[in-house]
C-alpha cells in the first residue's frame, strides 16, 4: 500500500489503485491476493522522529536514575563476588 500511494498528490479523489497481498502477510487466506482501491487522501501527517545519538536506538542517550542505580549495584556485586567469592554477604543480600 506504501508503495502505491508514494507520490500520489496530496488532492487525489477516488483514485484506482490494484495492490496485491505480499506473500508474507499475517493473514493467511489473502496471501497472494489482489485487491482493487478507490482512494481518496483526506488528511496527510508527518512525524518527526528524534535521532538517536547512541549506536543502539533502545538505550537512552543519557542513563536514567534508575539504569544508573542497576550499574552501580552490579558493578558492588561483582567488586564482591572478587571479593568473598559466591554467595557473597552482598550478594546475599541483594537475594533477600
């Protein structure tokens, strides 16, 4: 459907459009098939989507608290894990 309104003037009435289904849609029983339109654009929306400073777009570009706070407790774990070995009284504790 993308594909066949890409570059369609923003005034179109009733324009005719022939799509056919992609071969992986969800919907099993209109795979393959070809449907027939009449589209009329009403309304046009853009949105505008903030670029991600970082290389994943799931982390935040700055830490939360709380991401700071899971940081920290994981770096004091592991410092006693070093330390005590397993099951270390920090670690322990953070079970409780």
């Amino acid at each position: 459907m993308r594909e066949a309104l890409t570059g369609v003037p923003l005034d179109t009435k009733d324009k005719q459009l022939e799509i056919t289904v992609p071969d992986d849609y969800k919907d099993e029983s209109l795979r393959g098939r070809k449907a027939n339109l009449s589209v009329t654009i009403l309304e046009v929306r853009a949105k505008e989507v903030r670029r991600s400073t970082t290389s994943s777009p799931r982390t935040p570009a700055r830490p939360t608290p709380s991401t700071a706070c899971a940081r920290r407790c994981a770096r004091d774990l592991e410092t006693a894990r070093r330390r005590h070995g397993p099951g270390g009284p920090r670690e322990r504790a953070a079970r409780a």
